[in-house]
C-alpha cells in the first residue's frame, strides 16, 4: 500500500481519536479549555488497564 491507497479506502468518518496522556486530570482540564466543554463520560477500562474521557 503507497501513501497515495489510504485516502481511496470506503471511510465515511471518523469514530474516535485516542489521545494518551501521562496526567489524564491535567489533559481533561486543556481540552475542557480548548473544546469549551468538560468531558461528556469518563471511564475505567480495566482489560486494557487505562482510564478514558469522552469530549
């Protein structure tokens, strides 16, 4: 596959983008700044050991 391939590929969008971050308290804070909007749904993954916000 060229660079050229990814961008003939069938996506209509996109579902998420994960961000991962040492301070997941510090990182809410920037994007609740930069978003204007504090996360919608916080979660605990325990099988993959991470916790998760939703903005």
């Amino acid at each position: 596959m060229n660079s050229g391939d990814f961008f003939c590929l069938n996506m209509n969008k996109i579902e998420h983008i994960g961000i991962a971050v040492k301070n997941l308290d510090k990182a809410n804070e920037l994007y609740a700044k930069l978003f204007n909007q504090s996360p919608y749904k916080t979660e605990i993954v325990e099988s993959e050991g991470v916790s998760t916000s939703f903005f």
